[in-house]
C-alpha cells in the first residue's frame, strides 16, 4: 500500500498495484508525479509535478512515438 494522496483522499490512503503506479516520470525521472484517478490501473493518466509532462503508463509502455502524428 501506498500513502500517496494528491487530491485530499479522506482516507489519505490509495492502494496502488505495481504495473499502474509509475514511481518516476518518464521524461525527467522525478518523483513528483499525481494522478486524478481514486483507483489508478494501467489506463491512468499520470502528471509530472516537475516538468509537467503528462502521460499514460500502458500507450507509454507500447511507444507512443510509433503514432503518426500530422
């Protein structure tokens, strides 16, 4: 169990598993990361709080480079 709460969770607890809880940003490999999500799971969306990069660990995972992008 994790104690990260960003948002003001009553509980101030958050269960995590371990493929959804990034422990770094991938960008700038800080640590400040936040999510919304109250149960967070590969489809979650993830902010830096440092560089402010915002991703999703599963289409990170799969490379989100290979999308074309026009």
């Amino acid at each position: 169990m994790n104690s990260f709460n960003p948002f003001g969770d009553p509980s101030g607890k958050v269960e995590l598993t371990a493929a959804a809880a990034p422990t770094t940003c991938p960008t700038c490999k800080s640590s400040s990361i936040i999510t919304k999500a109250k149960k967070p799971d590969a489809s979650t969306y993830w902010r830096c709080m440092s560089c402010g990069e915002i991703w999703n660990q599963s289409r990170h995972q799969t490379g989100r480079s290979e999308v074309g992008r026009r």
